[in-house]
C-alpha cells in the first residue's frame, strides 16, 4: 500500500510524540478550503488523464493505461468512453464558474480558458465517432448524422447504421453539450445538442395501444427492440434544461405524432420549443417510473420481452414506418446510474413545475437508493462501499450527481454525498500513484504491476466527481 508523504510525516510525528503533548495549542489549526481542494484534485486528475489516454492530433483515446508500467492499451475507447472526458472537463469548467462567483478569481483566470480550450479539442474530435444514415422511425424517415459506439478512420466515416449507433451515447453527448451551452455561452453547443435530441426523440414509440395512448419509452437504439432505462431515463434532466433556455422565448418546433383516433395517421404540427421539451421531459419520466421502478424502491435495467422481438416495419397509406413494439418483461438487475438520472430527473422536474409529487419521488429514490447500493464496511469499517465491477465506478458517479441534484430539496441527500468524499479522500490521501487513482479506492492497488490498468472513464470519472462536489460544497 502506498504512503502519502503526509501520511508518512504524521507516522512519523506521532511515534516520537507524546500523545498528551503532540499539539501546541497556540497554533491555530490549519483551515483546509474543501471545495478549492476538490477543484484541484479535479484537474490534477484530469489532466494525467488526458496525458496517458489520448495520442495525436486527433486524440484517440486509449481505453486503459497502466501507471505502473506506463503501458497505454492499442483497444480505443467507445463513444461514450470518450464522453466522460467531456464530462470531467464540463464539470471542472463549473467548478471554475462557481469559484470565480464566490470571489476566488485566481483559480478562474489561471485554468478556465486552457480548459475551455480543450473542451473544444474534445468536441472536434469526437467527430471520429460520426456517420451518417437514413432512418425509418415511427413517424418519418430521415437522413441522419450521429455518433457511432466505435471510432472510425476519419471524421464523419464511423459506422452507424443499425446496432452500430445506441440511442443513450447521444443522450450522454446532449446532457454534456448542454453543459458546454451552460458555463461558456456557445450557441454551437446548444445547436448540436438541440439536433440530437430531435434524432433521440425520434426514437420515442409513438404507436399506439388499443385504448388510444402511446406505447412509449425508447428502444436502446434504432437496431434493437428492448427499451432500456438507460435508453430513457438520461435523457430527462436535459430535457428540462431546454425548456429553461427556451421558457421566455417564442421559438417553435415541428411535433410528429400518431393520431390517437385512427391510430395510424401520422401527423405534425408547430409547438413552443418550451413546452415541447417540458412535455416529453415529464412522458420519459413517467415511462420509466411506470415501467421499470421495482418493490424495493431502485429501477431495473430494462424491458424485454418485445414482440416484434427485432425491428420491424409497417406500410401506412403508401409510406413505410417503423412497427411499435411491446415490451413484457422487466429485466433486471438494478444498476445504479439507472436510479441516478431518476434522481436527478425527478429533482429537475420539481424545479420546473414546483409539482409536490417529484419531491416526494426523490426523497424515497434517495434514501430506497442509498439503502440498496451503499455498504457500511464492506472494505474500510467506517466508510461505505458502491459496487465497483463492470462500469460501475462510472455509474457510481451519476447516481452520485443525483444526490447532488436532490439535495437543495432534501438536505439527508448530504449524508450520502459525503460517502462519495470520504472515498475519494480516503483513495486519493493512501493510494495515489503518478496522478492516477486505483479502480478499488477503498483497497487500493495489485501488488503485481501488470494488473494495474485503469479504465479511462474512470480516471475521468474521479475527476468529475470531485469537480461536482467542489461546486457542491460551495452551495450547501
């Protein structure tokens, strides 16, 4: 296990000091600023990230890299993958924000636009990721130019088509795009997140049952028929951000549904901009609220079951549509970035509509949450333990800015943000190494070099996460 070098000076303090003694009570103790400190680690993390994971000018982004061996892996990571490096990057820019408003303009004026700089350079790049196809939906077919789960040779040659796109990695890409809108005031931000929340929302079953309403939620992508709450839920926060930004204005967009009578007649008509995405912000929520929350308070992974059980298309006078699809079975298990855009979803929605009832569902999904992802004493006995196999470390984060979220409305969300510090503390004060920080921070890393690789997103979403609360703590 590593020693911090503090960690090694108190040892040392302490075993030739007598306890009784071991403080001079005339000097006053030092004052630690949390939140500057949150925001340092941030980009301390941040930027030994961006350093071992991308190469070149088109910053291709190594999955994994090994701090121990300096080993950066040849598998490139996915779309989303990519992504959290926005995420970290987005987050620290807050942080920056939200330290030069409270007085702080050092930290702001040394970092903010060298990060802003690289945001870009993110955005540019992640153009590897985009192709372009025609899409037969629900309601039209279009030609579309979105991002593809894998990398391609060169900008806007990725293949997309089919199972090649997911409709959740746009979804992570709007959420972050609206983020970059936010802290820099860039009208291209706001305009690519705008283009794919018209693909996303295209995705939207808008077939009708028996009784008239629509089927709802969204498949996982355009070549699959299970309807995820990954595939869903991520895209309700942002949904209410573009209502915010366009409450006050008169910008309208055009509305394709299915008649409710005949329930085949495709129509369109102009709606506010504002009350557009209110409305499908408050449909995706209820669809997964309705459809996936489980007995014990969390949300399960998704719907299967379907029938059709693959895409399929339907003739309507003379014009080829997509077919609607029934979903039967809820499928598990419950994963905790899946409650987390629930949390953070229903804490936005309250916001919006001053609605009693999201407060009441996130005061229950904060504690039903905590109650089933958290572990006292799992690995330290003082501090709780989140799964951290597969993606998790990365869904730990969202479900973490859930509670972030929440808490303005429901200060016992504090309690469980503080776990997230008290991890991150306790990983980053024992076993840092070269900047990087162990995928088990409670545990620390191998004692065997070579198995010592870390996930890109993780070491971005460390970094994010401390940005968050560095943000966080100056608001509570």
């Amino acid at each position: 296990m590593m020693i911090t070098i503090w960690s090694l000076c108190m040892l040392l303090f302490t075993a030739c000091t007598d306890n009784s003694t071991d403080t001079d009570p005339t000097v006053p103790p030092v004052e630690v600023n949390v939140s500057e400190q949150n925001l340092t680690r941030a980009m301390e993390l941040t930027d030994k990230a961006i350093t071992a994971h991308f190469t070149g000018t088109g910053m291709a982004m190594a999955r994994y890299y090994n701090p121990y061996t300096g080993v950066r892996s040849d598998e490139t990571g996915s779309v989303w993958m990519y992504t959290s490096a926005i995420e970290a990057v987005n987050a620290i820019l807050q942080g920056l924000q939200v330290q030069k408003d409270n007085g702080n303009t050092a930290i702001y004026d040394q970092n903010f636009n060298r990060y802003a700089e690289l945001l870009g350079q993110l955005y540019d790049n992640v153009d590897y990721y985009q192709g372009t196809f025609e899409l037969v939906s629900y309601t039209q077919t279009k030609e579309w130019s979105i991002y593809g789960v894998n990398r391609g040779n060169a900008k806007g040659t990725a293949k997309v088509e089919g199972i090649e796109n997911v409709y959740d990695d746009q979804m992570w890409l709007v959420r972050e795009l609206l983020e970059s809108y936010k802290v820099t005031g860039e009208d291209a931000y706001l305009e690519k997140a705008e283009y794919l929340t018209a693909y996303v929302l295209d995705g939207w079953d808008s077939t009708r049952n028996p009784d008239g309403t629509e089927r709802g939620g969204i498949p996982w992508g355009p070549g699959y028929v299970t309807k995820h709450a990954c595939s869903n839920g991520p895209m309700v926060s942002p949904l209410v951000w573009l209502h915010e930004i366009y409450k006050d204005k008169s910008d309208e967009i055009t509305y394709r549904y299915i008649n409710a009578d005949d329930q085949e007649t495709r129509e369109t008509t102009s709606v506010k901009k504002s009350a557009y995405y209110a409305d499908f912000a408050k449909k995706v929520y209820d669809w997964q609220q309705d459809n996936l929350l489980r007995s014990d308070g969390v949300y399960d992974d998704m719907r299967g079951g379907c029938s059709p059980g693959n895409p399929q298309t339907e003739t309507i006078d003379g014009t080829v549509y997509r077919k609607g699809i029934n979903c039967q079975d809820r499928v598990g298990p419950a994963i905790s970035y899946n409650t987390g855009t629930m949390l953070s979803g229903a804490a936005d929605l309250y916001r919006m509509t001053g609605d009693g009832a999201y407060l009441q569902d996130a005061q229950k999904l904060s504690d039903d949450s905590f109650n089933h992802f958290a572990k006292l004493g799992q690995n330290q006995p003082e501090l709780y333990s989140y799964d951290i196999s597969g993606f998790n470390n990365w869904f730990n984060g969202v479900l973490m800015r859930g509670y972030v979220d929440v808490e303005p409305a429901y200060g016992t969300a504090a309690d469980y943000i503080d776990t997230f510090q008290e991890n991150l503390d306790y990983g980053y004060e024992n076993f840092l190494y070269e900047g990087f920080l162990p995928t088990n921070l409670l545990v620390g890393w191998s004692l065997t070099p070579n198995n010592n690789r870390t996930e890109g997103m993780f070491n971005f979403a460390f970094a994010a996460e401390y940005a968050v609360l560095s943000r966080y703590e100056l608001a509570k």
